[in-house]
C-alpha cells in the first residue's frame, strides 16, 4: 500500500513538472476559460492542448464542463494531498 502512494504521488508530480501545464493552471488560477481562449493565449494547437487537459483532468487537478458535447469550461480545483 505504502508504495502503491508513492508511486501515485510520484505520477501526480510528473505530471505537474510540464511548463505548459503549468502555464495552463496559472490561466485557469482566478477565473475559468475556454478552449479557444487557451489556445489563444497560450499559442497551443487544439490536439496539444487537449492533451494537456486530458492529463491535467486525470489527475483531478482540473475539470471540464462540457455544453451539448462542446467544451466550454476548463476550472482548476483545490488539491489537498
């Protein structure tokens, strides 16, 4: 068990150790924003930065918020560890 959470621990900060992503998690640090606005912002082609996301998303450092199948919102979440 106990290295089950160090190796969990250990992907979670990999994932954080990405400069986009964490230019993502800035953006999304006050207010939420959609995906045309952080490709704008952050010059992203659209696959990048659904990537991104994706991997953001999976460890629950973000969520989406999806209108009729459409990404509208992209929001940080609070982590607690």
């Amino acid at each position: 068990m106990y290295d089950r959470k160090i190796k969990n621990y250990s992907n979670f900060f990999k994932v954080l150790s990405n400069d986009v992503r964490i230019k993502i998690l800035f953006e999304l640090a006050f207010s939420n924003k959609n995906y045309t606005y952080l490709m704008e912002k952050l010059d992203l082609k659209q696959s990048t930065l659904s990537n991104h996301i994706s991997k953001l998303r999976e460890y629950g450092i973000i969520y989406t918020l999806k209108k009729n199948g459409i990404l509208v919102s992209v929001s940080y979440t609070h982590l607690t560890l």
